[in-house]
C-alpha cells in the first residue's frame, strides 16, 4: 500500500489584505496595552514561540524535507521552504560567521508591513514583525536546536533592507530538554 | 492643476487640506468649509434612490470666477474636495474622475495603516507624494 508524499495536497487560501490587517492590529493593540517597546518585542517573540512550536509540526508534514546535516542547511530550508510556503516570499541567506553558526535572512519584500509606511513617533525601537523571530526560534526549538533570533536590520527603522539574525546555540541534549518560555 | 485638496471626515472636519502655497491659503479653507453645503444637498437629493444607484463622484459643485470646485464623497461618508483653476479648461471629467479614484484609493491605504486611528489627521508620506503629484502637473 503506498500512500501519496503529501497527506494535505490543498492550501485553503485566505485573503491577504485580511492577513495583513490582522497582524496590523495584533501590533497596534499591544503598542496601547504596553507603553514600553520593549515589552511589545518581548510579547511579540513570545506569542510567535507559541505559533513556531506549532507550526513546525505542519511545515514537516507538508514539506517532507530530510534530515539536515549543517546549519546551512537549515537555513536554507526556513528560507527557500517555510517563507515561501506560510508567507510567499524567499529571503536570500547569508552566512555572517566563519565558524558557520551564524546566518542572517535578507528580506527584500515583506508583506507584513505592506501598508505600514513608518513606526508610529515614539515607538522608533519597536521590531514590527518580531513574531517571525519568535516562530522562528520556536519552530527551532522543537528540533532540538536552540537559536536566538533577531532583527539586525529593519525597513521601518530606516535601513536599507530586513535583516533576520539567527544564532545557533549549543544543540540541545534530547534527554535534558526543558521547554524555554 | 488642483490647487486645493481636501479630504473631510463624516463630521465634517478636515482630516487633510493643502493648497498650492502661492496664494493665501484661507481663501480656500473657506471655499471648501461652503462646498460641504453643496455636498450635503447632493447627498440628500440622491438619498431617495436606491443606494446602488448613487454615485461616489459628485462632479462640479459650483464654479466660481477663478476656481471649479468638485466633490466626490465614499460610502463611509469621508468627503473629498477638489479646487481647480478655472482657466485650465482641458481638465476633462474623466481626468477628475481618474484623480478622485487615486485619492480613494490613497486614502484606503492610509486607513489600512495598524498605527492611523480613523478621525485623526492624515500624515501618511505616500498620501503627501500622491497629493503633490496632482497638484504640479505641468499643464
């Protein structure tokens, strides 16, 4: 008996104004129940550590990538495969660090910020998409790998391109694994 | 070619207005504040049909000696006005049509924006650039 690769062949669609608007207001009620922007970050990150720990059981459902033997690769998997797959877009990759740890994703389009032209004055620290570092360091953490995840580079903030940093830490023992909060 | 741009909220008050920074601005704040009269009448007077037969374009609200002012409000009744140099009589209607749609259209996204609550000021660059580029079009 063989059975299809993929066990879910369709996506249901949603309307992406819908999304976008969505997470626009996910960050503007934050930005009025918190008055520091670091606060916003933190709850950010850890609402998208919620979602990553989730998603990630989906995402190797779908995909059905192997097993990854370098950092690299792994990288190139979030990039190529899950952006492009939950958000239809593919950052470029760039390795930051000789002892190959160390990676960063160019985001040259986001389409959580389509409508957002610049933070609002006050709020100059506020990472806007830090959800996706949380997902990210989430979606990592339930293969055993920690990482930290975050923004070097941001749009809104004034600079040229979106820049996701993401470190890997030591891999973490299978027998003495603790969920992070 | 418009000289004066204004969009006013459904309390009517202005939620943005820029003239061409030539003349005394307060001329057309006025001239605006006495086409929303103009705007209301319409409004009412079509109010009777069915609502899919009235149109968001309003057209020209009333000419005066030096200036053409059109209307043109939404469904949400935001309104927007338009002053136009009268001697500029190559200004066809579908060109006011085509420049009310991009104001619409600029405005939406302005509202899609997380951070603009509805009834403030606009302050959107993009809006400002959209804005600037229908008043200097060289003729």
């Amino acid at each position: 008996m063989s059975r299809p690769a993929h066990r879910r062949p369709e996506y249901h669609k949603i309307n992406k104004d819908l999304f976008v608007l969505t997470y626009g207001a996910l960050v503007a009620q934050l930005c009025k129940d918190y008055e520091k922007d670091e606060d916003v970050n933190k709850y950010l990150d850890k609402m998208g550590y919620g979602i990553g720990t989730r998603l990630v059981e989906d995402f190797l459902a779908r995909s059905c990538v192997g097993r990854c033997h370098s950092y690299s690769e792994i990288t190139d998997i979030i990039a190529q495969v899950a952006f492009k797959m939950y958000l239809g877009i593919t950052p470029s990759v760039i390795c930051n660090n000789s002892s190959r740890n160390e990676f960063s994703l160019i985001l040259d389009k986001n389409p959580l910020v389509e409508f957002v032209e610049e933070l609002p004055a006050g709020r100059s620290s506020l990472c806007y998409c830090n959800l996706l570092c949380g997902i990210i360091r989430g979606a990592l953490e339930m293969v055993h790998l920690a990482a930290d995840v975050t923004f070097l580079q941001d749009r809104l903030k004034g600079d040229s391109v979106t820049e996701i940093g993401i470190t890997f830490l030591k891999k973490l023992d299978e027998k003495k694994y603790r969920r992070k909060k | 070619m418009a000289v004066c741009v204004a969009v006013i909220a459904k309390e009517n008050y202005p939620l943005y207005i820029r003239s061409a920074p030539t003349e005394n601005e307060l001329k057309f704040h006025y001239m605006v504040h006495t086409s929303l009269d103009v705007v209301d009448e319409k409004i009412s007077a079509m109010g009777k049909a069915l609502v899919d037969q009235r149109e968001l374009y309003l057209g020209l609200l009333y000419p005066t000696e030096d200036y053409k002012v059109y209307g043109y409000v939404t469904n949400s009744k935001v309104k927007f006005v338009m002053v136009v140099d009268s001697s500029n009589t190559a200004l066809r209607d579908n060109e006011i049509r085509s420049m009310f749609r991009k104001l619409h259209n600029s405005y939406t996204d302005v509202m899609c924006n997380p951070f603009y609550n509805p009834g403030d000021r606009i302050q959107s660059r993009a809006f400002d650039n959209m804005v600037t580029s229908m008043m200097i079009q060289v003729c």
